[in-house]
C-alpha cells in the first residue's frame, strides 16, 4: 500500500520545468537526420559545420549539431559499452567533437529509450548510465531521445513517462557524481502521450509532432497541432516542433518543396512559437534565400527572448465562420508578448492571395485607445504606425511577422471620427447606457 501511495505521489507533482542549470533557453543547431538519414561521416557532418561559419549561421545563433540516428555500431561492445563506427569516424568521436568545438559549435547525441534506436542501432533501455558515461567521454552535452522498440510491458512496467524518467534520473545522478553540468535532454515521443503536460519534469523539449515533411500540408498540421500546446512552453521547457525544412531537403530542389513565402512562414511560426530551431536540410550549397530566412535576426531575438519565455498565442482559430481549426487550416491570428514590443503572426492558411484584418485589441497585450508603431520583422522597416487595426494582403501560405510598440494614446476619437471603443460590445456611457458602434 504504502509503495502504490509513493508511486502515485511521484507521478502527481505539478508540471514545474526541469530548471537544472541548462535549456533556459531553446536550441540552435543542425541535425543530421532530414539531411541525410545515416548516410553521413565526418567528412560530410565537417562540410556543414564549415557551411554553419561560413554562412554566418553560428554567429546567428545555431551552435550545436545533433548526430542523429546511426553513428555507432549496430552492436555493443562485449561489455556493453556503444562503439563508434570506425566508417563515419576514422579518426575517433571525440576528434570530430573537438573539431566542431573549436568552430564553436556543440556536439549533440541521439539515443533511443527503448531495445534499439529508429533505425536499428542500440537504444539506451537498461543502459542509460553507461551510455552517458559514453557520451561525455566522447564529448557531447545534450541527448536527443526517442521512442522507439520498447520492451514488453510486464518488462519495463513502466508508461512512456517512466521510461524517459530512467533517463532523465541517470542524467541527475550522473551530473551530482562529476559534478559537471547536467546533460541537455530533448524527448522524441511524437507528442503520443501528451509530453507538454509531463515533459518538462523530465527535459528540456519534447515533440508535439511526427516528423515533419518539406511540404506545406505538414507544416500546417504541426502548426494545427502547437495552436492547442502554445501554452506549455516557457523557460526550461518547449515544444518541439520538429526541425527547419528550409532549403535543400536532398529530395531534388534546392528551396525544398516549400515556396519562399512557405519557407518564410515556417520560420516565423517556429520561431514565435519557441520551437527549437534545428535545420534540418543539406547547408553544404545553401541558397541566399535560405541563409535569409534562417538568419533573420529579429525573429531569432524573439525565440531567443532572456526575459520573456512564453510563445505567441492564437486570437483566432481557423478560417471558417466559427473560427474552428483543422488541420489544413490552423489559426491565422496570433500574438504575444517579448522584450522588444508586441509580436503578432498573420498567417494565411489558403492556397489563394488573402486581404487580412484584425482589431489590435484583440490581442490580449495591447493597451485600448494608444497608437502603435509597427515594424515588419521580414522587411526589417518601421511601417508607421497603426491605429486600432491592421489589415494586410499575404501571398498564398504567406505570412507577417509584426513588432508593435506603444506609440502613446490615439488622437481625440471624436476628431478621427472613430468609435469610442474598439471592441464596443460591452463599452457604456457613464449613465449605464450601452454603446452601440
Ligand atoms: C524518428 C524521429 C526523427 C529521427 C528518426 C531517427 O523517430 O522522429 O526525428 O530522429 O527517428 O531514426
């Protein structure tokens, strides 16, 4: 009895993020995975590593590629120990990592909670603390884990939950025995078992998603997907809504099968939605759109907030009458809070140019009756000021990233002859009279 009341006790605490000294704010980076599948080496990771400098990237921000699925063995050591492939690293992990390093870029790792990784190569079930042991001594300070061949139920006798648990645990334990820094933990379960309510216990991002395809029908349906958990990321925890399909994605176009104003899109919501932003495209010859769009500083600032953690949230759901979502159509409007102003997010979700318009005061950190500058975080211009609301026109799947700052109150309404209220359902006279616009 006493044992069941524990267990539950441990499963029930409230969901306080993982504050353990790292992950306060999102990763950057680039992972092998969408790129290349295993079909990588030293040789070819060291090409985009140069290509992150050489374009700038790293000085943006993405310090750190994630080696993905496939760069041990696909057997232990006797001792069951993992063992790099000699293939992909002649000259030894800890080399590469190094390597890297002295560009100022990290080294991440990819393991599996369960038998073996996606792809076949050893998982860490029943293994965490040796393999941790492994990749510190081969240099890596964050782990990317999935979910994958897990073991019977009557041998784990554990949920999801309590599988990554193992891991996060042999992290706490390991990080206390060397007194080092705790390694970086990202969960990989497909947002199946609601990790935006239990993640944060345990790592520092947990996808929401499948992974995502350099097409726009799955972009909409990740961002479908992020309009319903905005509200689970903040400092310490986030969303992960997989990685960044911009540029070449190996499958034949160099932008990818996204247009640029897709591309454009994807960027904006993963950043405004405190993604982690992990390029996952071929950087070796990447195009001056794609350094553009990845590079945007304005928005990398506001993913990158140290003040403020939380995401944008929709203020409208969907484009039909009763603002219901779907997932080929997720919310248009959307806005949030930052350091440098007001964020908002138009989106436009139909495949047809659309006119856009909505009141500022929807926005729920907007102040009635003032004014607001408006900068363009695409065009990187001050568009003047806006009063009461904004309407623009977006490309097909096209959207605005907009910074809007107090510009101080609105001129005499009875001069402009504007309504006294924006939203002037519930606004009233002093006698208790109802306006009525
Ligand atoms: C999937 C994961 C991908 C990639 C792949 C490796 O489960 O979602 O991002 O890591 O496994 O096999």
């Amino acid at each position: 009895m006493l044992s069941s009341l524990l267990t539950v006790a441990a499963y029930a605490g409230s969901a306080i993020a993982l504050n353990n000294g790292v992950g306060k704010l999102l990763k950057m980076g680039f992972d092998t995975f969408n790129a290349f599948v295993c079909d990588y080496d030293e040789v070819k990771v060291l090409v985009q590593a140069e290509a992150m400098v050489k374009y700038g990237l790293v000085a943006a921000g993405y310090n750190s590629i994630i080696l993905d699925d496939c760069f041990t063995l696909k057997n232990r050591s006797v001792d069951g120990k993992l063992v790099e492939d000699p293939a992909k690293w002649p000259n030894g992990l800890k080399h590469f990592t190094t390597a890297i390093n002295k560009m100022g870029i990290s080294a991440s790792a990819y393991s599996d909670a369960g038998y073996n990784t996606c792809a076949g190569y050893p998982g860490s079930y029943g293994y965490e603390a040796q393999d941790l042991e492994t990749w510190t001594e081969w240099g890596f300070d964050y782990l990317k884990y999935d979910n994958c061949f897990i073991p019977f139920d009557n041998v784990t006798q554990e949920n999801i939950y309590g599988r990554y648990e193992r891991m996060a645990n042999a992290i706490a334990a390991h990080a206390r025995k060397t007194h080092s820094q705790p390694m970086w933990l990202s969960l990989c379960e497909w947002g199946w078992q609601q990790p935006w309510i239990w993640g944060k216990r345990l790592g520092h991002s947990w996808r929401i998603n499948g992974d995502i395809k350099p097409w726009w029908s799955s972009l909409a349906s990740i961002i479908d997907q992020a309009s319903f958990q905005y509200w689970s990321s903040d400092f310490y925890g986030h969303n992960d809504m997989d990685m960044l399909e911009v540029g070449n994605t190996g499958q034949g176009n160099p932008i990818g099968n996204l247009t640029y104003e897709e591309a454009k899109s994807h960027f904006t919501a993963w950043a405004l939605l405190k993604s982690p932003l992990i390029i996952g495209t071929d950087l070796s010859n990447a195009t001056k759109e794609t350094i553009e769009i990845l590079g945007n500083q304005d928005l990398i600032k506001i993913n990158q907030d140290p003040n403020i953690g939380e995401a944008i949230s929709p203020f409208r759901w969907g484009i039909n009458p009763d603002y219901v979502s779907n997932s080929t159509h997720p919310a248009q409007y959307w806005s949030g809070n930052s350091s440098y102003g007001i964020v908002f997010m138009v989106l436009n979700t139909e495949d047809k140019s659309a006119d856009m318009f909505f009141n500022l005061t929807e926005s729920w950190a907007i102040r009635a009756g003032h004014l607001y500058s408006v900068y363009d975080m695409w065009s990187h211009t001050n568009n003047g000021s806006a009063l009461r609301n904004i309407s623009l026109t977006l490309p097909p799947h096209g959207a605005a990233a907009l910074l809007l700052n107090d510009a101080g109150p609105e001129p005499n309404a009875d001069t402009l002859n504007l309504p006294y209220c924006a939203g002037y359902w519930q606004c009233s006279f002093p006698n208790g009279t109802y306006y009525s616009n």
